[in-house]
C-alpha cells in the first residue's frame, strides 16, 4: 500500500481528523509533521534523512505541509485534504491565534484586531493560504498571493495528485466517503478544536478585507464544491 499525504490546512477540521488518524495506525505506520520540517523552502535535513533511511515507509504522513513534499519525501503523490468557506475559516483562524500558545497572543490580548493582522499580512494564513497549500507556495514572510496562476496550479494539482478533497461544511458526508476509501473503521468524525471564545461575527469593513485578500481562496472553494456537485 503506497503512503498517503493529509495536508491539514489550519482551521479545516485537522484536528479532528488527526484523532482518527492515530487511532487507525499505529506509531509505526504514521508520521506527524507539526514542526516545521517540510518546509518548501527549508526542509529539515535530520528529519528527511531519518525518513528516508527507514527501510519501511509509513502508511500516512500528516501535518501542516503543502503540496510538493512527496518530492522530498521519495512518495508518490497521492495527497487529500480538506477545504473550508475562506471567511469562515479566517475568523476560527483569528480565534486561534488568540490562545496562549501562539505568537501572536499577545498582540490579540493587547488589542490587534482581525482587520489589523490581514492589513499588516502578519501571517500568510490570512492570504490564501489553502491556494498556497495546494500550489505548492513556498512560505515567503510578507509576501502577497493574489495570480491567479497559483489558482490554476492549485486545480491542476487537485485533479492530478489529490484522490480525496472535502470540505468543512460537509465534512460528515465528506468524512464518511474519505473513511470508506481508506478502509477506516471510524465511521464519524468527532468534532474537535472547535472555538471556545463567543465572539460575533466580524464587521463588515473585516469581512470585505477578508474577501479583499483571498480572492483565490473563494475562487478555489467554489470551484471545490461546483466539483462535487458535477458541474465542472
């Protein structure tokens, strides 16, 4: 059985996938990636090196990488992952990095606002970081992604190298299709991760600088769910 690729793209359900994950392989045949080390632009040579000299290839590799990792990895490129509504996504992401265990805690706690973070771009996981994910971008501190090229390559890669894409907003539906293909005895997906803080929904000067900026991460999850409804 060739290794699969999870590309848990932040704030899209991985963490409760990533439960399942280790209940249906054991240590052996998983390996997690949560630590930087497939990066595209530096990836870490210890980590590839200890990978790469296990005589047996694990069963799944899973965390925050993007697409393009096979190549280092001496995989085949068989990845899935899951989407979300980009504006949905954006206000869990901001939830998130407002716990104490982010770098950006303090800034929240001190008053940085959604607005300021995208207007700043403090982190590319407010700039269509799924296109970037699924592309293949290598991370670029600073750095805007707004061609649409990186779209196009997106879609390539999806319909090329990805047997498996859901979404967030039908993730039981979605779950339970992903469980039947990988065999997995787990028939529902537990929901975890899920925000604790009340907050209302952002304001609207958010919202269009929320859209403003992940043009192709619209663009990318309507293609996604148009795709899964057959009309493309």
């Amino acid at each position: 059985m060739e290794t699969i690729l999870f590309s848990h793209i932040p704030k899209t359900a991985g963490s409760s996938l990533t439960q399942v994950i280790e209940a249906e392989y054991t240590p052996e045949e998983r390996t997690a990636v949560y630590a930087g080390e497939l990066r595209l632009a530096a990836p870490d040579s210890n980590f590839l090196n200890s990978f790469l000299q296990n005589p047996v290839a694990p069963k799944i590799v899973y965390g925050h990488f993007s697409y393009g990792v096979h190549e280092f990895l001496g995989l085949r490129p068989r990845y899935f992952s899951f989407l979300r509504e980009p504006v949905a996504r954006i206000e869990s992401l901001y939830d998130q990095l407002g716990k104490p265990d982010s770098q950006f805690f303090r800034a929240i706690r001190d008053g940085l606002s959604l607005a300021e973070l995208i207007e700043q771009n403090l982190t590319e996981m407010t700039n269509n970081h799924m296109t970037r994910a699924i592309s293949g971008i290598p991370a670029q501190p600073g750095s805007l992604v707004t061609d649409s090229r990186h779209l196009e390559a997106a879609i390539k890669n999806i319909e090329r190298d990805y047997f498996f894409l859901g979404t967030v907003e039908s993730a039981a539906k979605d779950f339970s299709a992903l469980a039947d293909t990988l065999g997995w005895k787990t028939s529902e997906m537990p929901h975890l991760n899920a925000s604790t803080t009340v907050r209302p929904r952002c304001d609207e000067n958010t919202r269009s600088l929320i859209v403003e900026h992940n043009q192709l991460d619209i663009a990318l999850y309507q293609w996604a769910k148009d795709r899964t409804q057959g009309k493309v």
